[in-house]
C-alpha cells in the first residue's frame, strides 16, 4: 500500500529535475567544480547533483583533477561506479500495519487509521524525497462528549432545555457510533473584581437586588460536575441540580474551562481509544488572555491541570486567561475537537477563532438551546468529514511539501487538508523532505506526523547522510603520500612542508630555478596564472568551464568567441582561443550558415526576390517586407498581385496556381469570405481587380500580430447588369410626360394668382368710389339759382358715378 510519491505530484520536485536537465546540458557551466571542494564532504553539500571520486589514480597527468563532478563525468573521466561517493536520499518502513475499517467491538484497541505508522528518513542536504501517507476515518469509532456550558444569568432558559439533554443526545448519537459516554461542566468567569461583584453582600448571592432573578449561585471559574460516562441518566441527574450564577462584565471566562477540560484528562475520562468532543454553549463573548491583567493577574496560564477535590478550578483568582496559542496547542495535544454551540449574534468572532485553532468548528445555538442535539450531530459530522494532517516537533533545517489526494483522485499541490471525506474513505497526502543543511556528527532528529483529532500518528526519524564511506579508511602517514601525508578519498592531505598531489616535493625545492621551467617566457607567469608548479612541471587547475592545457597551461577549451551565449555558436569547436568550425558554417563565432535551403521561399525565389541571403536568414531589402523569406509585405507594389493568384485558385480554382498542389503549397494564408466587405481598417491593404467576366472582385490583406496573413474576400465578384430597353424607354416617356403636367400646373398657378390680384385691385376702387358718395362728411349738396343749373348739376354727378352720358 505504501509507497513513494511519483514525482508528477510535486512541483517542487519536477522543478528540481528540470534544474538538473539544465545544469548538466549547459555546456562549460559546472556547479560541482566551481565549488573548489578540497574534501569529500565539502563536495556533497555543493549540490544534491555532485559526487566525489574516491579512486587513487583518478585523473590525467599534468593536471590538477577535480575529484568534485557530476557522476557521468566522473565515470566519463575514468573513475570507476565502485570508487564514486554519491549518496542519496531514501526512505524506509519501520512499522505498517493496514488500515481499520471498523472502531468498535473486540478490536477497538487495535484500530488503525493511518499509514504507515513508522519510517525512517536518510537525507542529504538538497536531494529531496517523499513518501505517502494514507488516512482512513473508520465507521463506528468511540465518542467522547463532554458538555461545557455557560451557567451565567443570561443562560437561564438555556439550562431549562437541557435538563433531559442526555437521553435524546444518547439516542441521536447511537446512530453514529455503538459506543457513546457523555460528561458535564459549567462555568462562569474569574470571582474577582472588574469580572465579578466582589462586594460582602454579594459573596453568597451575586445576584442580590437584582429584582428579575433575585436567587443565584455564588461565582465560579470551572467546576467540573460529570466524568465521562456511558450512563446518560446521571447527565440528566446532574444537570437537573445545577443553577445559574451571575457576572459583572458581558465576557465570560469560557476558555478557562477549555484548558481545564482538555487537561485534566484523567479527571474528566477522557479514553485513549475514541474521538474526543467538547461542546462549549455560551450566548457572549470570551475573555482573552491579559485581559486578566485588570484584576491584577500578571502570571500567564502555566497549561496545567488545577482542579481541586472539589473539582473546581483552584487557579482562577492566582493566573490571566489563557491564549488562543496555547488553548490549540493543549487541544491538539490531547486530540479534541472543539464545537463553539454559541448564538448567531457572536457567530462571526467565533468563526475567525476557528481559524486560529486547529481542529475546531462553529454552530449558531438557539436563545433558548432548543437547537443543541442537531447542532452537536451536524458538527459531529463535519468534523468527521475533515482529514487534516498536523506537524509535531518540526525541525527547523527540514522544509515539508504536500500533495493531497482527496476522493476525488486530483492531486493538489500545498493542501494537507481533505473535506467531504466520507466515513470509510481512504485519503493520501504526497509529503516532500528536503534537508536544507547538515548537523553534527551523529545527531539524529525526529518528527511526528497526526491526522488533527486522531490519536494515530506518523513517526518520522531524520538521518543525515553528510558523510563519505570513504572516510573509514583514512590512513596518516600512507606510503601513499610518501609518509608525509593523510591519504583519504583518493588524495593526499601533505604534511606542513610538503607539497606535491603525493607529497613528494618539499617546499625548499621549490626556488626560482625550478620555477623557470613552468614559465612560457621570462616575466611571464607561473603556469600562465592557471596552474601549479609542481616538482618542475605544471599542473593545470580544472575549470568549472572547460578544460586547461598546455605545456604551461596557456590553452583552454572555453575562452573562444560566443554567439548569444554559446561557445563557437554552438557550431564549432574551441581550440586554445579559436573556433574551429564544422562544416557548413564560417565566422569567427562560427555563427554564418552558408546553406541557403532556408531562405527559399515557397514560389522557389531566394527571400521571395525582396531580400538577400546572409548566413542563413534572410535580410529583406525592400520597404515593408518580412518574414523569414521576405514573404509578407502588405505595402509592396506586388502585394495585391500576389494574393490576387491565392484568391484565384482558392476560392474559384481560376488563375495560374490552379493546380490543386501548387495552390496548397503557395498559399497558406487564412481566407475569409463575407457577404460585404470592410474597407476602414486603416491596417489593412485594400485590393481590387479585374475578372475574366468583366466583374470586379475585392478584397483585404492584413498580417496579424502572430505573424499569420489573413485575406478577407467577397463571397462572388461584382458584376455590371446591362439595362432593359423598355425600361429605359418608359422611362424618358414617363419623365417627358412629368416635366408637361409640372409646366402645366404651374402655368395654371401663375394665371390664377394673377388673376385674383386684378379682381382684388377692382374691388378695391369700387369700395372707394362708394365711400365718397355715400358718407363724405365733407361732400354738400350745391343750390343751384336757376332751375338749368341743378339740371346740369345732376348730370354731372351721373358722369362721375358712370352713368350714360
């Protein structure tokens, strides 16, 4: 069942390999000997990757060999696999037995309910390993539930419900598990002052004078009433004698009780062999730790078990409160889970609560606790439902990474914690060691791995693998070293005064003289600065980027010309400062190709005719042109004509690319057809052209930011529709006709308007001519003297009004 995680699972580790991969592929860089290690041990904490040869004729002569290197180049080198020091990292089964599927009955003391349960870790620094672990919550596991409530004035309806709390409880619970006990605790808050009323008249009855609920209990820290019990009757019993008692301040001193409760475990019965409830009811808020410095209390809670013979909690009035650190340290220490059953108007603080303590989850109570049994079954089913592994005795120079697998099947990568598992379920967790460093000699470190309320738990044992096997044959004084050194691993550890790869030279022999023959020329330097005079002769350092040669070490693999990086470009080799390149390739990097395959483009052209060939790649010479053959130009004179023939044989099967072949191998650009085109893209080229038919096709080139060109067409070419005759000829009828009946109408408007000013102008006068006759109230009638003259009088007036004459 148990086995390594596979690496896929971890990140971490894929990026290690991968690192690997890089470090070895990368030519001349080499972690392992630019460390200088002079020592086995030195070697392996360079990097998990570096190995030591431990073989005595390693190495070539005239050069100082680094024994520190990859194995391969090790064993490439000419060290054999047996002489090679390259320990690793592994891990062992020490004790697993397999998983439980059932918690009760005869086997209730065996049950269990994670894997494996012992191992042993080897670690070299840097070289991580992992293992699996296994959790499996069984079905009909033990229950412990101890009951803790708050016994302040506010709770008084709330004791009135539980008093038949245990039967109903016990019953619901018995569908969960066969094997149920139950318990009882109150509590109120410290009896001192600003907590409590302090007064003498208040020492027996805090709640003297208070006219709602003049009788109560005096004040209490924690009393604990009930031990664990599979007879739900004596809860009943107990609960029934209880009575509130009264506070000064809204807090109460819940968390007092908690620690008591998880401590004082042989008092309260807590079983080894079961889940571990406790139900903390309470309608406020909590006092917290140096809360307890405004009565005077400056000692922190000390963690301890203070019940007295009285079973009360002796230490309430002598230490502060406890902390949130240390109530989740003494819970998860004991395997408790903790259910806040409080009301909803403080829901929100206990909620960020469970965040700081393992293990611990939060239900809205009801006012009067109605609500209690459903809400301790539902906890008790979400806390079931949770596998969350915790850390025990963490040592600080190991770093652990987790994968969990939860039902499922999905890795994911940082989780340790599993929801919605089902009774039953088997859920795995990937965990990665990695040590970040070595410790004494001989130290050995543990740490302990637990499911959070399991009493199971994981032991890990930590050894380090720091040292070298070679090491146990040490030899002072070796012939070896021409007994004037320390052979170990392979070299020689010189005596003082002596020098030399086997000590063979002593440093009087060593003046000027001797030192000549390892210079090149005169002022130059010893072994050209890269090596060592040894016994007239030089011996060339080993570099972590290549190799040093020479007579006097003057030539190397490695200081030649670079292209972006890479020796010779990749395409050459470096011989004592010069690129010899391979075939095919010129420069003194060795980075020019003289091939021109790669700059034919697909109509056969070099560069597509826009551009030259240089080293390769092509070099477009005209405006606007791109691409790796110069094939894409938007604004050159040719573009539309070019993609004109694409259009063509893709869309028509017209043109000369028609050939299905040739079409498919010249034109690869995406084409798409609409019913109307858009001609506003100011970064497209908008092209038209002639069709065999007369008709006119459109369309638009564009290149798009990935390099890809797209041409947008019309469906079918525009073509030219010739006019109907008859058409034409109703038409200019019909226009002729219009322009008539239009000249027509306005003759007809003219003559009547003129018309209507004339007959205006004529009934104008007349009213005129009437008025003088009628009503000139200048106008007098003439007496004629003589009878002709009114006869010629009247005439005269008929021929003013026109009358005949």
């Amino acid at each position: 069942m148990w086995k390594p995680c596979p690496f896929t699972h971890h990140p971490a580790l894929l990026l290690y390999i991968v690192l690997e991969i890089f470090i070895h592929s990368v030519k001349g860089l080499n972690v392992c000997m630019s460390g200088s290690a002079t020592s086995c041990e030195e070697c392996l904490l360079i990097h998990p990757s570096c190995a030591w040869c431990a073989q005595e004729d390693f190495g070539q002569a005239r050069t100082l060999n680094s024994r520190c290197d990859f194995s391969q180049n090790l064993q490439k080198r000419g060290c054999d696999a047996p002489f090679i020091e390259n320990p690793r990292s592994g891990s062992s089964l020490l004790r697993s037995k397999p998983l439980s599927s059932k918690g009760s009955g005869v086997t209730q003391y065996d049950v269990i309910q994670i894997y494996p349960q012992k191992i042993s870790l080897s670690l070299r620094p840097g070289d991580q390993t992992s293992f699996e672990v296994q959790v499996r919550p069984v079905e009909d596991y033990p229950v412990d539930l101890y009951y803790l409530m708050d016994l302040s004035l506010s709770m008084k309806d709330d004791l009135d419900t539980i008093r038949n709390l245990g039967t109903k409880l016990a019953e619901e619970m018995r569908k969960l598990t066969s094997n149920f006990r139950l318990g009882f605790g109150s509590f109120v808050d410290k009896n001192i002052s600003p907590f409590s009323y302090t007064a003498p008249k208040y020492q027996d009855n805090p709640c003297n004078g208070y006219k709602l609920f003049p009788n109560c209990v005096p004040t209490f820290g924690f009393r604990h009433l009930l031990s664990l019990t599979d007879k739900v009757d004596r809860f009943n019993e107990e609960v029934q004698k209880q009575m509130v008692s009264r506070n000064r301040d809204a807090p109460e001193g819940g968390f007092d009780a908690i620690l008591q409760a998880a401590v004082c475990k042989e008092k309260i019965g807590w079983r080894k062999e079961a889940y571990h409830l406790l139900v903390f009811a309470t309608d406020d808020v909590p006092h917290l730790a140096l809360d307890g410095k405004l009565g005077g209390l400056v000692h922190p809670h000390d963690g301890q078990c203070h019940l007295n013979d009285k079973n009360e909690y002796s230490a309430a009035n002598k230490m502060d409160y406890p902390s949130l650190a240390l109530l989740g340290e003494k819970l998860a220490e004991n395997n408790i889970f903790l259910i806040f059953a409080v009301t909803k108007r403080h829901y929100v603080l206990y909620k960020n609560l469970t965040a700081l303590i393992p293990g611990t989850t939060v239900e809205i109570l009801d006012q009067d606790s109605k609500n209690i049994i459903q809400l301790i079954v539902n906890a008790y089913n979400n806390i079931r439902s949770k596998v969350e592994l915790s850390i025990w005795d963490h040592p600080e120079d190991l770093s652990l990474a987790f994968t969990a697998t939860c039902q499922d099947g999905q890795p994911l990568t940082g989780l340790r914690k599993c929801a919605d598992v089902k009774i039953g379920d088997t859920v795995s967790f990937n965990i990665t060691v990695d040590a970040r460093g070595c410790p004494p000699k001989g130290t050995r470190k543990s740490f302990t791995i637990r499911p959070v309320g399991f009493k199971d738990r994981l032991e890990v044992s930590v050894d380090y693998r720091c040292d070298c096997s070679c090491t146990y044959y040490t030899k002072t004084n070796s012939s070896r070293c021409n007994s004037a050194g320390t052979y170990s691993c392979g070299m020689c550890r010189c005596e003082p005064g002596y020098l030399g790869a086997r000590c063979e030279c002593e440093e009087g022999e060593v003046d000027h003289q001797h030192l000549s023959a390892c210079r090149e020329a005169e002022g130059k330097q010893v072994c050209s600065g890269r090596g060592e005079c040894s016994c007239n002769q030089c011996l060339c350092y080993e570099s972590e980027f290549g190799k040093i040669y020479g007579t006097f070490c003057e030539c190397d693999d490695f200081s030649c010309a670079r292209h972006k990086g890479i020796l010779c470009s990749g395409h050459g080799e470096c011989h004592c400062g010069e690129c010899k390149c391979h075939a095919g390739y010129i420069g003194d990097n060795c980075n020019c190709s003289t091939e021109t395959a790669s700059c034919v483009s697909d109509d056969g052209k070099i560069c597509s005719g826009r551009g030259s060939c240089v080293c390769g790649r092509c070099q477009c010479t005209e405006p606007g042109a791109f691409g790796d053959t110069c094939e894409k130009c938007p604004t050159c004179p040719d573009a539309c004509g070019t993609k004109r023939e694409c259009i063509e044989c893709r869309l028509f099967n017209t043109g000369r690319l028609a050939d299905n072949q040739t079409c498919q191998r010249m034109c690869k650009d995406e084409i798409i057809t609409v019913e109307t085109l858009k001609t506003d893209d100011s970064n497209t080229v908008q092209c038209v052209y002639k069709t065999e038919n007369d008709c006119v096709m459109k369309f638009t080139y564009s290149e798009h930011a990935n390099g890809q060109s797209v041409l947008t067409a019309l469906k079918e070419p525009e073509c030219a529709v010739a006019p109907n005759a008859m058409t034409v000829l109703l038409a200019v009828v019909g226009s002729i006709l219009l322009m008539g009946i239009v000249l027509l109408a306005l003759w007809k408007l003219v003559i009547t308007i003129h018309d209507r000013r004339e007959f205006a102008r004529f009934q104008s006068a007349r009213s005129r001519a009437r008025y003088e006759m009628a009503s000139n109230p200048v106008y007098k009638q003439s007496i004629p003297s003589h009878p002709m003259e009114t006869v010629f009088h009247m005439h005269s007036i008929k021929s003013c009004n026109g009358g005949v004459h």
